[in-house]
C-alpha cells in the first residue's frame, strides 16, 4: 500500500507541476495556483509516507 501511495503522490506532483507550466505559458493565473496546489497536496502526501517509513524502522529496532 505505501508503493501505490508514494507513486500516487509523485503523479500529483508531476501532474501540479505540469499544470503550474502550463498556466504560466498562457499567462492563466487560475491554472497556476491550482498547479501549485496540486503539488503541495503531492508533498503532503509524499511527507507523510516518509514519516510512516521513520516510524516503521524505529519500531522494528
């Protein structure tokens, strides 16, 4: 389930990212920002499975 987790937000962040380029090429401000909120949802999303890592590995020692 982490895998599926951490590829589902690395897509998020690829997918802000391209929208956020996208945006700017056509000068579309609404795009933009949902660009970069695509992307902060992705970060979120990829922060929290790494802390779900730390906390496995220090419970396992």
């Amino acid at each position: 389930m982490a895998k599926q987790q951490k590829a589902k937000a690395k897509a998020e962040q690829a997918k802000g990212k391209a929208k956020e380029a996208a945006g700017r090429a056509v000068g579309n401000e609404g795009l933009t920002a949902e660009g970069k909120m695509e992307q902060a949802k992705g970060d979120a999303r990829q922060a929290k499975e790494k802390t779900k890592d730390v906390t496995k590995d220090v419970f396992r020692h």
